[in-house]
C-alpha cells in the first residue's frame, strides 16, 4: 500500500518527516538533540509516491474560480492525504481521485475543515466509492473501514496504542506500537520508569508530556467537540496509554468527549 500527501503549513511538513525521515525527530525539539536514542523503527518513505505543497489556503482569497488548474496530475496510489487545503480544493478531490481507494483529511484545526464541507466531501466519496475519514485532530483517526485499516496497519498509524511491561507499580518499559505524529514515542519514552502510585497522579503525568511534546493541534474552541483539537489529543492519549498499563481511564475523559471518541462504560 503507498500513499500520496498534498499540504500547506508546518503540520504537513512534520507529518511527512515522521513518515518517511524519523531520524529528523531531535530537530522538533522534544527529546532533544543529546537524548534521541531513534526509538523510531521504521521508515515508508518508498510508500510515498506523490507529495505536494500548497500556498495557504488564505493566500488564494475565499473562493478559487478553477481549483483544479491549480492541482498537478494525480499519480495511481492508495491512501491519499489532504493536509490543510483550500476548502475549493478539498470538495474536487473526490471527483479526480479514481485510482484511489480512501480519502483521508485531518482537522488539527477547526478552519481546515468545517462540518459542511466534511459532510459534503463525505457524500461525494460515497458517491464514487471512496471510504473517506476526517479525523479531529489526526490522532483520533479510527481504522473502521477495509483501505483504512490496512493504511493503518501497514503504518503503524492511528489513535495511539502502546506495549507497556510493569512490575510492582513501575513502568519497566513503554512502547509506541500506533502513532500519527510522534507524541506517543515521546510519551513512551517518558513514561518509562515511572512509579504508579495513584491513577490521578499517573494521567497527570501522561496529560503533562503530551503537552510538552511540540503539538500543533489547535488550542482554539472547537464548536462540535466543545473543546479545543489539542485537548481532545490529551484526553485521547491519555485513555489509551492507561488502556496498555490496565488502568480503567475512562473517568478522565469528560462525558462529551467519550461520545466522539467511540468510548463506552
């Protein structure tokens, strides 16, 4: 499976660099340059076959009259990946996208993709029997259809999964399995070694370095998760690194935010 990556914005540029050049992660600035150990085992970039860079969307105005004379020709691949694009852009692309198999667009910001135009680019992917996913931020994207699960699987992509070894309350070793941008490495790292001794304690403790780990989802409200992207991502990594350790986290997580992430009691 291969994937192509049309973007614009600093977002774009370190998804693709945790894809496809994981020994550039010192430069974002986490672990640091010293620390890095390249606990990062993997690398796809011969399954990147197209990669393309937009303007801001904001420097094209609101409406672009032809959006697709502004688009290169589309190379055959599977998984395509539309990273902050002018929403013009974004409801062409069902149409141009034969050879593909699932169109995938992350909302790290509510102004990449409102609620209408998710929905609208739902129907048409529908309509040309493309499975589509929107995930808000990336980090909550669910493998629940055939291309996106495999995509998922094949890149170790998705909401954050760990293998976490414990003895007598101590995380002996944690490890990323599943991550989208490189938090979960970052958490595993410094979760390793910790001592469990109060559950409230210990999600702190994970909540403190998903913050501290450069995200660049969206601290701005958004109106459909009533929160901001950035604190969906906390809450999302949080549950599912306790999940990995066998704590029950599910009270961590406010009602509202249990509902978007497919959680039940």
């Amino acid at each position: 499976m291969n994937i192509s990556v049309f973007f614009s914005g600093e977002f774009g540029r370190r998804f693709l660099l945790n894809l496809a050049y994981p020994e550039m992660c010192p430069k974002l600035g986490a672990c640091g340059l010293e620390a890095c150990d390249y606990c990062k085992d993997y690398d796809f970039s011969s399954k990147i076959v197209m990669v393309e860079e937009f303007a801001d969307p904001a420097s094209y105005g609101v409406y672009i009259d032809e959006p697709l004379s502004i688009l290169p020709e589309i190379l055959d691949g599977d998984v395509f990946i539309a990273i902050n694009l002018h929403p013009d852009i974004l409801v062409e692309l069902p149409s141009i996208l034969e050879p593909y198999k699932a169109l995938v667009i992350p909302v790290e910001d509510p102004k990449w993709c409102s609620p209408g135009l998710r929905n609208q680019i739902a129907r048409h992917c529908e309509e040309v029997g493309i499975e589509f996913a929107c995930p808000k931020p990336i980090c909550t994207l669910k493998p629940e259809t055939k291309f996106i699960s495999k995509f998922c699987e094949e890149f170790k992509f998705g909401r954050p999964r760990f293998e976490v070894k414990v003895d007598d309350s101590t995380i002996l070793n944690a490890k990323a399995l599943t991550d989208t941008c490189g938090c979960a490495y970052y958490v595993s790292k410094k979760m390793t070694g910790y001592w469990i001794d109060n559950k409230e304690d210990f999600w702190k403790e994970i909540h403190q370095h998903q913050c501290a780990y450069p995200c660049l989802a969206s601290m701005e409200r958004d109106v459909e998760i009533k929160e901001s992207p950035f604190h969906l991502g906390g809450y999302t990594m949080v549950y599912y690194f306790s999940q990995a350790v066998g704590i029950d986290a599910l009270d961590f997580v406010p009602d509202h935010m249990r509902k978007i992430l497919g959680l039940r009691d």
